[in-house]
C-alpha cells in the first residue's frame, strides 16, 4: 500500500488525518474473545492451555467435585474417604455420569435472539438422549446469582464459583455403558461448539459405600 | 523480518494459543484502529469486525502468498468483512451530522488513542462521513491506499474511488470548517503510526 502520488491528500484535511494515530488499543476483552472464538471452531487449542499447568483445569475438576457433592447432599468429610479403584456400579448396572457444563474463558455467550436459538439446541440434546433413554435428568443453572460457601465459613458470599475456578452453567446426568460411551455423549453437546467446557465425572450411588481395592465390599 | 512475521512463521508451525496471542497484540492494534473508522465508532461492530477477520484469516493462512505483509492482509480481509455486512443488509450505511455524533459519543471518545481535542475533532468529523465517502478516504488517506488498491477491495471503478475521495475530503473541509477546531498541536502524538 502506498499512497498515489498523482492524487495528493488536501492540504487542510491531509494534515488533520495524518496526526490521527492509525494503531489504537483494542479493548482488552477482544483477545479472550477471538481466541475463544478461534477454539469454538477447532482452529486453536482451548484457551486454558495458555497458563501453565492447567490450573483452570484442576480448578474446574475440583469446582465441580465440590459442587456436586453440595447438590448431592455429601457431607464433607466424604471428600476425604477413600477413593473407589474403580466403577462404584456393579457391573451390569447402567452407570450415571453427571455432564458438568463450564463458562470458561473460551464460552461465546449468546447474544441477543441468539439466546432463544441457543435454548431449541440444547433442548434438542437433552430431547434425543431421552429418546436414547440415556438421560436422567438436569437443568440450566441460572447464572444471574449464586453464593459461595469458603471452607471453614458458614458465611456464603455471593459468587457462581470458588475463586480463580471456571463458573458451572448446566449439569446433566446420563447413563453410559462405560466411560467411553459417556464421553461420546458428552462431546456430541452443544456447548463444546460455543466454546464451553465439559467436565464428565461418574455418579457415585449415596446408597453403596465405595469400595477400596484389596478390601471386602463392606455391607 | 518483522516481529509480526516471526510470531506467524512460529504459528503456523505451532498453532499454540499462547503464540497466536502474541500474534494478535502485534498485529490487532491497527486492525482495529481499521474497524472504528470503518464503522463510525461503532465499538460492537468493530468488535464483531476484528473477530471476523481473525477467524477468516486463521482459517486461510495457508492462502496467505506474502506478497504485502500479514497486518495489510489482515486489513484487507476486514474490509471485506465489512462489504460482506454492508451487502447482506446486516448493517446500514449510517451517516450522522456532527452533532448526532457527538451525542452518540457523549464525550467520551469512542478512540483511546485520541486524547486531543482537535483530533477528536477529526475523529468526529471522518465518522459523520457518509459510509462511501468514509471508508475510500479512511483506506486512501489513513491507511495508505492506492485507488488500485481500493477498487480491486471494494469492487469499485477506480475512477467511483478517486471522485468519492474528492467528495469525502471536500464534505470532511466542510464539517472541520462548522464547528470542530482545527488540529493545534500534535506534540503530544500518542499513536503509533
């Protein structure tokens, strides 16, 4: 690009634009933005990996284990027991899995009208797994208030997640042969291709205690 | 070789996030001083405009021939963006008298950049341009255009893009001229040419 030499620039208003700067500063949301855009569609790998040490990951895993084990009633001490080695179901028993949908940094909220399109697709999932006989339950998790109970503390603050963690937007419970099976279905959300992330974690039935390698199952 | 080239032979090689976020602070800054311009100071369109363009651009780098640097390639696939709204009805040509403009921006100038008053003067000026008029002088005398080269973006005459400057440049005279003062002082230039 160059400018024409046989098409000068008005004297006046040549001057007036050549003192404008032609390189301004982007808004400083833009970046998260267009990254997670680009990782929407597979053109960059997600926005977490930028950090070193996947922090936002294991925050995630952790937000989620906390706030399952809130919604499933556990008390805390249960977070400290033993962990099962392996599937907590018999075999043969169809195993639940909980589908835990995250606004990271990557998610493209929607915007506008675009909030009742984004509404008929997931509703469409939920629609075909329970056609599958894959769905056992779940809902949207409204975003617009929430508390957070720290550690220690009986006091809730308000807040959608422990610090530096990603916030949880809709949880889903399914049933999957195998962890494989759940996976698939997991990937075949909506939320994925807007950017979300999805967290898939076993249900472990509250009627069984968990069963500890090289024990007796108890009971 | 530039920065910027660099930081796009290091993604193309890697297609990691971090250096494609390097890429983006090197090469946005233009990109959307571009945008504003081309929208009026339409900060949501602008967004949208930028985004679009690094998506398009991400998804063809392999179609990138080197033959102006990435930032003008960059440029040239949001220009086009910008048609590409501009013929799908998605966005009106939206010319705004000075003083319309000025209430739209209620004082706070839509360009961070633009801290003296006369250049928000010229600012105002360019964005209360109608669209034709604004994006021929923006590409031509902001950024540096030949009229081949815009004709060939904008799918326009050479001869349509000459005249719109002409008309562009003599409407601009004229709304410096009703009430913006005139550029005083560029001592203080903060933007980065």
């Amino acid at each position: 690009m160059s400018n024409d030499t046989h098409d000068p620039r008005g004297p006046a208003e040549g001057r007036e634009l050549a003192a404008l700067p032609l390189e301004l500063d982007p808004p400083p949301g833009l970046e998260d933005r267009v990254a997670g855009s680009l990782a929407a569609r597979g053109l960059l790998p997600g926005a977490d990996r930028r950090r070193p040490g996947l922090p936002p990951l294991r925050a995630a895993l952790a937000a989620a284990a906390s706030l399952a084990l809130l919604a499933l009633g556990f008390v805390a001490g249960r977070a400290l027991a033993p962990r099962p080695a392996a599937s907590a179901v018999p075999a043969g028993e169809p195993t639940r899995y909980a589908l835990l949908l995250y606004e990271t940094a990557s998610y493209d909220p929607p915007q506008g009208r675009e909030a009742v399109e984004r509404y008929h697709e997931y509703s469409r999932w939920v629609g075909q797994a329970r056609e599958r006989g894959q769905f056992v339950g779940g809902e949207e998790l409204s975003v617009e208030r929430g508390w957070v109970i720290p550690p220690a503390s009986s006091t809730p603050r308000p807040g959608l997640a422990p610090e530096g963690s990603a916030r949880l937007s809709g949880v889903f419970l399914i049933t999957a042969r195998d962890d494989a099976h759940a996976l698939d279905l997991a990937a075949s959300l909506p939320h994925l291709r807007h950017g979300g992330h999805v967290v898939v974690q076993e249900v472990v039935p509250t009627d069984r205690p968990p069963r500890v390698e090289g024990e007796a199952p108890a009971g | 070789m530039t920065a910027t080239a660099v930081l796009l032979r290091r993604f193309e090689r890697r297609r990691d996030d971090a250096t494609f976020r390097a890429l983006y602070r090197a090469a946005t800054p233009r990109l959307w001083g571009l945008a504003l311009r081309l929208t009026g100071g339409r900060r949501d369109e602008a967004e949208e405009l930028v985004q679009e363009a690094w998506i398009r651009a991400v998804e063809r780098l392999g179609s990138f021939a080197r033959r102006s640097s990435f930032t003008t390639w960059l440029c040239a696939i949001l220009v086009n963006c910008h048609r590409e709204e501009l013929r799908r009805g998605a966005r009106a040509w939206r010319s705004v008298e000075p003083d319309s403009v000025a209430g739209e921006i209620g004082g706070v100038t839509p360009f961070p950049g633009a801290h003296r008053a006369a250049r928000i003067d010229v600012e105002r000026a360019l964005a209360a341009l109608p669209g034709g008029y604004r994006e021929v002088m923006v590409l031509h005398d902001l950024y540096g255009y030949t009229h081949r080269e815009i004709a060939a973006t904008l799918e326009i005459a050479e001869g349509t893009s000459k005249s719109q400057l002409a008309r562009a440049r003599a409407r601009l005279r004229e709304l410096l001229a009703s009430g913006a003062a005139p550029a005083r002082d560029r001592d203080d230039e903060r933007g980065r040419r």
